[in-house]
C-alpha cells in the first residue's frame, strides 16, 4: 500500500511531524499496532503486514473500542514489570488503568532483543539484571507517543482541525472549540493510512506533567486482580488434550548413571501411561520419567519406581572439601582484576592490620513456583508454555535438542511464580530436559503434549546454585584511620566455561571499583572448575561482595574509632549520589539518636551499609535486637534508593521490601554436599523468612529525572551486611561466614 501524497498537503495536522521515510501503518486483525525495534528506532508492525513493512517488534495495540493491549518482552514474575510498562504507556497515551492489558510476547530476538543486555555483550531476549525498566523507557514511551501523535493526525485530517487544537483527556481526543470528541478507536482506519513520525519529531510529557509516572496513585498493578481471582495462567494452569505430566527421578548423587531400573511398580499405579528412560549429559542430568494423566499419578508412580544407580558414576563433591580447597587457594596469589597501587608488608607505624576470611556457601534460588514447562513437539515445529525469562537462549536451546530450525520453536510466555535469575540460568538445563523427555516420548509413539513439573525437592537438588565463595582480605590502616591498602582475593566458579586466565567480572562484580576513597587496593581471582553447575541469583556477585565488602568497612571503623556512618561518609566526600543516598537513610532512621532501650537483657544496635548495583544506589538501616539467649530479631531497615527517574513508586517500595525479605533469608539458608549428595530437600532444612520474622521496611527515593535504573534487585545486597554489622556492634564479634544461624556469636 502507497502512502497518499495528498493526505501529507490537506492540512496542518498532515505536515505536522510528517516522517522522513516511507513507513506505514497498517490494520491488522481489526487493530493498528506500533512497534519499536530493540535499538529504540520506531517502525511499525501489524499482524498480517507486507514485506515491505519495517516491522522489528510491536509494542502497542489499539482496537477499535479504544482498548489498548501493551505487549511486554518482559515476564512478568511478581516483580511488577507489566505494572511498569503499563505506567509509561498509560502516561503518552493519557489513557486510564481501565482502558489497557499487558500480555507477553513470543520469543524472537529481532524484535525483542533487550537493549541493555546486548549492551553488555548478551544478545539476548530476556529478562534479567533488572533491566526492563531501562530498557522500556525511551522504548515504550516513543511508541506510546508515536501512536497517540498518529491517531491525532487522523482525527485533525477527519475534523479538519488543527492538530495543535486537539487534547486527549482518558484516552478521548477533544478540540474543544467545535466540541467534537472521540475515542481512539474511531481514528485507528485513518490512522494506518499515516506514515510514522520520525521519533525526533515527538512531544513527550514533561516531569511536571506526569499523571502516572512517579505517582502513587498513577497506576494499579495490573496483574494483581487475576491474581487474586484465581484467572492469571501459571504452567500449572495449563491442560491441553491428551497432556500427559512428567515427573522424573534424578539420581541422588549428581549425574549419577542409572544401572537398572524396575518399571514394573510404577506402571502398575493407576493412571500411569508410560515409563522413560532419559539420558543426561553434562547439563542435564537425565533419570527415569514417569508420565502420567497428571502431576500426583506421575509423583506416584515416581515414587514406586526401584532404581539402582551406578556407584561409580557421578560427583563425589563435599562442601566441606570444597571449603578446605578454596581456603588454601585464597591464601596464594591469583589473577590481577584491578590494581589501583602497591600493597604494604608491614603495618604502618601507629595502625593496624586486618586479615580476615569470608566463607559464603551455595545457595538455592527457591522460587515459589518450581521449574516446569509444557511441550508439544510435533514432526515439524515445536511449542512450549512456560513462565519464559530467557526467551531467546531458550529458543535456540530447544531447537537443538529437538534438532528443529529455531524459527519453528515457538514460546508462549506466562505468568511465574517467582525466578530469582533460575529461568534465566545460562545452561537453559531445565528446559532442554523438558524437551528431551518429549523427544524420547515422542520416539516411544507418545505424539502428545507433555508438561514437566519438578516437584520442591527435584527444584531444591537441581543445582544451578549461587556458586559458594571465600574471599581473603588484607587491609593496612595507617595511625589516622585512613586505608593505607587493600587486597581483595575471591576464589569461586564462573557461571560459564572460562580460562583461569580471564577476568569473571559477573562473578568478580562489586569487588572492585569501589565508591570510596581507597588508594592502593588490589583484587585478585581464583576461577575454580567445579562440577556443581551454578547460576545467577538475584544480584549476582552483588550476593556475595557487598557482604565482605561493607562489612570490612565497618570492621576499619570500629578498629579506629570511628562512627560508621561518618567513615562513609569521609571515604564517599568525591561521591556525590553516595553521599546524598546515605545521608537520606541516616536522617531518616535517626542515626544521630539513641535507639529506645528493648526489654530487660535485650541488646539494641543500628548498622548500615551502601551498595550501587546495576546502576542503583542503595543505603540501608537496620535496627536489631539480641535476646538475653543471643537470638535475635530484626526490628526494621530503613532504605534510601537512588533509581533515576521513579516510575512506579508502589512497586519500587514492594521490590525493596521483597529484596531485603530475600537477602535475609541468606542468614540462615545453605546447600551442602556430602558424596555428591544434596543434603537439602525443602524449606524444613532450607528455611525461608517467614512473615512474622519480617521487619518493619521504609523506602524513600531520591528525586530525580535521570533515566530510570534497576530495582528488582538492588534492595538484596545492602541487607546483609547492615544487619550484621548491627550484630557486630553489639557483640563485638565479626560474622565472616554464613549462614548466621539462628544465634548470633557470644
């Protein structure tokens, strides 16, 4: 279809951002849909488009009710992306929470790709590293601002107006001196007739203008009423016909071989369909399936399953052992990650030395909702229903297993009850193990749907954990308090295959380049080769540096005298956005005050600590209390948050609130191995929060209008260490290993 030259001459409303190119809008099943490539370019898209059509991705979808449906590359995993999107929509649309839906999108990386990952050298779309709201902003808002810039060209042309006339109040165009007003769905015909504006041409909303954006009030989350009404579609919600469920058994000593196996009990189990042998690999470790008409007939008929496992295969790790390992390699040099100066080999006259050795073991990810995924695989195609985070590795990683072109994989994306980075993990292990048991299955003549469900214990052993760390520090302080220097070794394993040669900075990340004032800091790795397969977890190295890190700050404060909050705040003087972050969290806690006195034997004490990470500044408070039989109690943390430009200021709160419920969960969670063997199995040996353990959380932002940066993780690594360090003031003791425990140290 050839754009009308006549329509770009009729009228003001015509000429007025008129594009530079060719592009068009067209209708498409009833509806005009923009899109917006990766890259932040405009382009347009519909769903029966010509070839001629720029069409890398679509975004926005108005129906001739007016009704727009936001479509997210992001899942939407509890942690308020769609609500967020929602919010920059809503905002350029001036339309109300009542007149749009967020859906998720299909996997394909050329309209998809997320801007911030492929930034960093992930070409990928996915969901991770708390970037979706930075990805979406300049995105969403120009698509937004581009559809309602069109549908009021379409209006001015149909009324004859001028387009600098016309308003949108609640998604309804107006000009008001004629009266005539009109939904956007009466403009859509017209409006796919136009061709898009080039982006430079757009007005956006200013700061003071915001409606929603930034507001309280400005957006509901949008999935929260199906949440509540039992209609949000989870894996688990999925049945298709014929679908059988799959439960495997894995070995119990980790890739472990099966040496025979009596099928005959779990067959015998009513509603049993068929027993598989799956083969495993270095990613998966494969087992027995048993498939069934649903997920307790298989858990059954896993359980009836008589299963001798090979003895002389499989890992024989021990944490203990492991322990003892990366201790001694700690004690040695290792690769140069940054140096900023030489190291002292003695102490300065009138200092002091800190030599200190941080443990920190594997942690599990523990969502909600374990892994699953529903597969039909076809001769031809494949399709798979998933609570999709890393949806374009997942593509390619179900294509060649299922030796399919990866244009014939497709992905439906739901709901997830939580991820915490394990639906992201690099090795896409339990989604290529989905699609092996319907391979095998369909090889058996099952042509059916088959879903995959682990059950908690199947989630809790299959590994991909936080990988365990030992950090080795030596720290020279000269008589003044100042840091004379700092040497920082990390030995631990690399998310990916990698030469001992190579720098792990996702590994490595917050170990160095420091906010503070430190001269002559030094940071050295251990990358170790461990057949635990491990992953990201929610903040990532972040987990484990921020602990070592603030705590040792705290640990020089107090060696020198010196009140922790105003040491930061000496060594973060050629830091303004640190410095103004933790001054908020000290006002706002009353760090100058004395804290109230708790019951009689009770011990009260603040600590803090400041993390930026994933471009976020965080500072926190907590308030502790030690009982008279040294448990203790976390009281309430305070948190000040610097994220640019806030969006959604309810679901900045909740995100924080959740990260620091996260974080504390590490004071007393660990997976150990014995011979191989998983000693956790669910949440009585690997304890979460629980609700009354919860503190009191107050979140404050600092005002800004810088482009928005993470939240879904940042709230996690302050949390730690400003609890501990509150501990530490009032026993005296410094906590170097974790898990705390439920005791503190006498």
């Amino acid at each position: 279809m050839i754009i009308n030259p006549q329509h770009q001459q009729q009228t003001e409303a015509a000429q007025h951002g008129a594009a530079i190119t060719r592009r068009q809008f067209l209708a498409g099943m009833g509806a005009l849909t923009l899109a917006v490539n990766f890259k932040g370019q405009i382009a347009l898209a519909a769903e029966n488009a010509g070839a001629d059509v720029f069409m890398p991705n679509a975004f926005i979808q108005i129906d001739k009710n007016g009704f727009v449906t936001i479509i997210s590359s992001y899942i939407e995993m509890g942690q308020g992306t769609f609500t967020g999107l929602a919010t920059l929509a809503a905002e350029e649309l001036h339309i109300t929470p009542e007149q749009l839906q967020v859906t998720g999108s299909p996997a394909d990386l050329e309209k998809y790709g997320n801007p911030v990952l492929a930034a960093v050298g992930f070409n990928v779309q996915g969901t991770g590293g708390s970037t979706a709201m930075a990805g979406a902003w300049n995105v969403m808002r120009t698509a937004a601002a581009s559809a309602r810039h069109m549908l009021l060209q379409a209006a001015a042309l149909e009324w004859k107006v001028p387009f600098k006339e016309l308003v949108v109040e609640d998604g309804i165009v107006i000009h008001k001196a004629t009266n005539k007003r009109a939904g956007y769905g009466a403009f859509i015909d017209a409006a796919a007739e136009l061709p898009v504006p080039d982006a430079g041409t757009l007005t956006f909303k200013k700061p003071a203008e915001y409606q929603r954006i930034g507001k309280a009030e400005g957006m509901r989350r949008v999935d929260v009423p199906e949440k509540v009404n039992g209609k949000a579609v989870y894996t688990q919600d999925i049945k298709l016909p014929d679908m059988l469920v799959a439960v495997i058994a894995h070995p119990p000593r980790k890739f472990a071989k099966v040496a025979s196996v009596d099928k005959a009990p779990a067959l015998a189990v009513p509603g049993v369909v068929a027993v598989l042998d799956i083969p495993g690999d270095n990613v998966i470790q494969g087992g027995v399936a048993v498939l069934a008409k649903n997920t307790w007939i298989a858990k059954k008929g896993r359980d009836a399953l008589n299963i001798q496992w090979d003895g002389n295969t499989g890992s024989h790790a021990g944490t203990a052992a492991l322990f003892e390992e990366y201790r001694q390699l700690a004690a040695t040099p290792g690769l140069e990650v940054a140096n900023t100066g030489p190291q002292l080999a003695e102490v300065p006259e009138g200092g002091h030395e800190i030599d200190a050795v941080f443990e920190l073991p594997y942690l599990a990810h523990a969502a909600m909702e374990p892994m699953n995924a529903l597969i039909h695989l076809q001769e031809d195609s494949c399709h798979m229903w998933n609570g999709e985070q890393w949806h374009t590795a997942d593509q390619a990683a179900i294509a060649k297993e299922t030796g399919l072109p990866v244009e014939k994989v497709q992905i439906t994306q739901l709901y997830a009850g939580g991820s915490f980075g394990r639906r992201a993990g690099p090795s896409c292990d339990f989604v290529i193990e989905a699609a092996r048991i319907a391979k095998v299955a369909r090889a058996q003549g099952l042509h059916v749907p088959i879903k995959m469900v682990w059950l908690r214990e199947e989630d809790m052993g299959g590994m991909q954990y936080r990988p365990m760390t030992v950090h080795n520090n030596k720290i020279m302080i000269n008589a003044d308090g100042s840091v004379a220097s700092w040497r920082w070794r990390v030995v631990g394993q690399s998310f990916f295959p990698m030469p001992a040669t190579q720098v792990d900075h996702t590994l490595m990340e917050g170990a160095h380049g420091l906010p503070y004032a430190i001269n002559n800091m030094l940071v050295e790795q251990h990358l170790v080769k461990g057949d635990v397969p491990v992953s990201w977890l929610r903040s990532v190295g972040h987990t484990h540096s921020a602990f070592v890190g603030e705590v040792l700050i705290d640990e020089i404060a107090a060696k020198t005298g010196q009140d922790p909050y105003q040491f930061r705040r000496k060594l973060l003087a050629d830091a303004p956005e640190f410095l103004h972050v933790l001054d908020l969290v000290a006002e706002k806690s009353g760090w100058n005050t004395p804290l109230p006195q708790g019951k009689e034997g009770e011990r009260r004490a603040r600590g803090i600590a400041i993390r930026q990470s994933f471009n976020t500044i965080v500072a926190q408070v907590a308030e502790v209390t030690v009982r008279p039989d040294n448990t203790y109690k976390v009281d309430k943390v305070y948190c000040a948050v610097d994220c640019g430009q806030v969006i959604n200021p309810v679901n900045v709160a909740t995100q924080v609130e959740g990260g620091i419920g996260f974080a504390m969960s590490f004071l007393k969670q660990e997976i150990t191995l014995e011979d191989g063997v998983v000693t956790q199995s669910n949440f009585h040996n690997y304890p979460v929060l629980r609700i009354n353990e919860a503190p009191a959380v107050e979140v404050f932002t600092v005002d800004s209008v810088k482009p928005p940066t993470g939240i879904g993780e940042p709230g996690v690594p302050p949390a730690v260490p400003a609890i501990l360090n509150a501990i530490s003031s009032i026993t005296g003791k410094v906590v170097r290993r974790l898990p705390l425990g439920a005791k503190v140290l006498a």
